[in-house]
C-alpha cells in the first residue's frame, strides 16, 4: 500500500509539472514531442499494468468521436489531413485519459492536487525571480536557460530587463500557467481567509512574477481575478472599478512599452488609421489567424474544417490564396500551427458545434460564487485560466490543459455532491 502511495504521488507531481514543462521538446519532427509525453504514456502503462482497465467520461468521448469523423469527412473534401487528425485526435484522447484517471485514482481530491500545483507553481515563479536577479548581477546561466531547456527563448523587454518566463517557452504562456495561483495569491493578499492561505511572501512572489512577464495576457488574468474577488455588484467596490482600475490601466500603458505598443496598434488598426501589414507582429498574427479562421467558419460553419486543419486553411486563404501581399509578406505563418487562440482555432476547426461545446462547458460547470470553499475557489481560478487561454494559446493539449478541465468539472460535481455517479472503480 505505501508503494501505491508513493508511485501515485510521484505521478501526481510528474503529470502537474507538466504544465510548466512545454519548452522541454524532445525533437519536433514529424511532429513536437515533448518531455511530458513521456510522463503521460509511463502513467497510462503503469496503471493499466495495475489496474487492467480504464475509463474515461462517456460524453467527452462522444464528443471528440462527432469531431473525429466530421475531419475525416473534410479530409475528403480537401481540407484537412488524415495524419493532422491523427496527432490531434490521439493528443487530445491520451491527455484528457491519463488526467481523468490521475484524477480518479487519487479518489478525485481535487484540494490535494490543486495544493500540489500550487507548489510547483511557487517554484516556477521563484526560478523565474532568480532569473530577473541573475540578469542584473550578469550570470547569464542564471537567465537564460536555453543550454538546458530545448525550446526556449530569452525576450528582453524595453525595459531593458528580461520579460520573465522562468522555464516556460516564454512569457505568455508563464502567464496562463500561473493565472489560476496568481488568483490564490491575489485572494491571500486581499482577503482575510482562504483555505489556500500561506506565507505571504509567497503569494507576492506569484504576483510580481506575473507583473514581471510585462505581457498583455498577463495583466488581462490581473484584471479578471481582481473583477472576481472583488464583486462589482458590491457598492464599496465600485469606487476600485470606477477610479483605480483606469488608473491602473493607464499606468501599465504609459510604463509598459508592449503594452502600449499593442494597445495603439490594435486601436489603429481597428478605426483604419494603419494597415495591419505596418503593425508589431502580435497584432498581425492575430488579425491574420482572425481572417483565417473566419474564412474558415463562413466555407464549414457546422464543424470547422477539422481537427489539425488550420495550417491548411492558412496557407488556402491567406498564402497561396494570394492574399499574403494584402497583410505582410515579412511576417507569413506567425501561430498557424495553432492560431494563437483556443476561440479562433476552434471557429477554424471545429466550427459551430464545437464553439457551442465548449462555451457550453465552461458556465455549465462553472461555480459563479466565492464563499472560500475550496471547490468554489478552484473553479474560478480555473475559469481565469480558460479566458485567457481563448484569447492567446490554441493547443488543444499542450501544457497540462486537460488537468485544468478535469480539476474544474469535478469541482462543480463535489460541490453539488454528485462525484459518487461518476466514480471509477480502481483496483
């Protein structure tokens, strides 16, 4: 019995880990193959090898079964590929199992495993503040770890300070990975209880090191779990909404050249005053994966184009469509692979239906009050992070996603006290 423990406690740390390991890629053809992979697969044999069986939910079977055949069915009209089917459909499968079943066989106490990504989450952020420290004292294996982490990349910002992203690809998707402990440790901070309360300097490592990645998406989840915590519907509240929030806003503008960057390139390019090929290249991959996906959507607005289909459909509409010239033949393929955003990828590929799916999931199952109960806390911790995965990361698996989706569907199911329906039976 100790041995079981100890096995399902060092998966439980190698699975969570994994959503701060996406810049370990092993090699990346014909396809990225990351060291979390491996993870994954070990944990899928060792507990098949014990338990002689798995399961997995029945709906988000049937789910992804209607979305495999629908690409199937646009591989024969042309739009997608029996092979980028293949890397999604099995991608997604093997993930979302081996969490629903890590999930399970730690009989679905969602706190523990939430707690464990808390602490790896401290020391993502505590390397990544060692690596602003080392910057500016010149140890430079200190900052930049591209000797030791295959796919990575050192981004100064204007600031002249490295934009933080500890071990991460880089600074965006430190973010999103941090989002729901910066939520944790804003709640800390701010609140008198909370059943994740700590070491207050731990949370305010979390925060500075979110503030430090000095990244649009970042200061969005800063704003999100400010509006939770603090409840606009609430009169003493309104004062922080009103007067500080565009303070804030207009600080970060003024003070973060990205920021500021992005936020006049966007503006500009929406009321017509620049074209998009004279933008900074965040706001063109954006615009030019928005028109991909649209074109997308408007030829197969029921399923998209399919699973994997997206790169194709860039380089249709967009490249050899002759339409390259029109946005900026500098910057061609910026996030085809995934369209940069969960939303725009999902309007490119799995069209209406899978929009609906997955907006469907999100308020379904999501826990709307904060009364500190630890499933409450989690679900909108949780939530913080699949906005902001909409808006900027358009992997469908990629760093510990389907941990996220699975931590917050059973938080809704111990809240209502409905787990026991869905429990496996583990050997």
């Amino acid at each position: 019995m100790a041995k079981k423990l100890r096995m399902v406690n060092l998966f439980n740390y190698l699975l969570i880990f994994n959503i701060f390991a996406g810049g370990f890629v092993l090699f990346s053809s014909p396809f990225e193959f990351y060291l979390g992979y491996i993870f994954i697969i070990l944990f899928l044999v060792v507990y098949i090898v014990h338990c002689k069986k798995f399961k997995i939910n029945r709906i988000f079977f049937a789910v992804l079964a209607i979305l495999t055949v629908s690409s199937l069915v646009n591989v024969y009209l042309g739009n997608t590929t029996v092979f980028s089917i293949a890397k999604q459909a099995f991608g997604i499968l093997i993930t979302a199992t081996a969490y629903y079943l890590l999930i399970g066989i730690n009989n679905y106490e969602i706190d523990k495993l939430f707690r464990i990504y808390l602490k790896i989450a401290l020391l993502v952020a505590a390397i990544g503040i060692f690596q602003e420290l080392s910057f500016l004292v010149k140890f430079k294996q200190g900052y930049d770890f591209s000797y030791v982490i295959p796919k990575w990349g050192l981004v100064i910002a204007d600031l002249g300070i490295p934009r933080l992203n500890s071990i991460c690809l880089e600074p965006a998707h430190f973010a999103i990975s941090m989002a729901p402990a910066f939520f944790v440790s804003l709640l800390n901070i701010f609140r008198k209880y909370s059943p994740y309360s700590g070491n207050k300097l731990c949370s305010l490592i979390i925060i500075i090191s979110l503030i430090l990645t000095f990244s649009a998406i970042a200061y969005i989840a800063i704003f999100i779990s400010l509006l939770l915590i603090f409840n606009i519907k609430k009169i003493k509240f309104l004062f922080l909404w009103v007067v500080i929030m565009p303070i804030l806003f207009y600080a970060a503008y003024s003070n973060v050249p990205e920021i500021k960057l992005r936020v006049r390139d966007s503006v500009n390019v929406v009321t017509g005053s620049q074209k998009v090929a004279n933008s900074n290249v965040s706001v063109y991959a954006i615009a030019t994966n928005a028109f991909v996906a649209y074109k997308s959507f408007i030829d197969n607005p029921l399923f998209g184009a399919g699973l994997g289909s997206h790169p194709i459909s860039y380089d249709k509409y967009l490249c050899s469509g002759g339409s390259i010239g029109f946005w900026n033949v500098y910057f061609p393929s910026v996030n085809a692979k995934d369209a940069g955003s969960l939303f725009l990828r999902l309007v490119s590929e799995t069209g209406l239906f899978g929009i609906l799916v997955v907006f469907y999931f999100i308020f379904k199952f999501r826990l709307k009050s904060i009364n500190y109960k630890n499933s409450e806390i989690i679900s909108n911790a949780i939530f913080i992070l699949f906005i902001l995965q909409l808006i900027r990361q358009g992997h469908y698996f990629y760093n510990g996603f389907f941990f996220f989706v699975w931590m917050y569907y059973f938080s809704y199911k111990i809240n209502n006290n409905t787990v026991g329906e869905i429990k496996i039976q583990h050997a």
